[in-house]
C-alpha cells in the first residue's frame, strides 16, 4: 500500500524501488509483479514492464482478469518499444 500511495503522490521511483523490495520475499505474488509492471512502464522502461506483465500473468492462477489484463498491459509495453510481432504474442 505505501508504493501505491507513493505512486499517485508522483513519486514512481519512490515506489517502484518500494515493490521490488517486496518482490524479494514474494517473487510471485501476481498482484506485486503486476503493480511493478505498472511503475516501470510509467518510468518508460519497457523491457522490465513486458516482463513484470508476462510474469504477473504466469502468477495469476485462477483470477482471469489479471491475467488479461497482464497479457494486454505486455503487449503495450512491445508496442511502446515498436515490437509489433512481441505485442501479437
């Protein structure tokens, strides 16, 4: 929850630091790996958002909207990075 409020203050970096801190003891816990991917798109670091995403999905298990909405936030990042065949997949 303190990422997340540092995040909507503004301060990205703040919480991203904050969530990977987190991910040492719970690599993964779906809804951390889905919040970082989050904080580094936001931070334009695309590559680290695609693969939070992608893993969020692997990690969500049986709750179906995170796992869409992990597989759709990926391709986003392929896009922002202009791999189109990455964005399909």
């Amino acid at each position: 929850d303190s990422a997340m409020y540092a995040a909507k203050k503004g301060k990205i970096q703040k919480a991203s630091d904050q969530l990977n801190r987190m991910m040492i003891d719970d690599p993964d816990r779906s809804d951390l790996l889905y919040d970082a991917g989050d904080m580094a798109h936001d931070l334009d670091k695309f590559d680290e958002a695609a693969a939070y995403f992608s893993r969020a999905a692997v990690c969500g298990g049986k709750d179906k909207k995170l796992c869409f909405q992990s597989h759709f936030n990926a391709g986003n990042a392929c896009v922002a990075q202009k791999k189109l065949q990455c964005a399909l997949e």
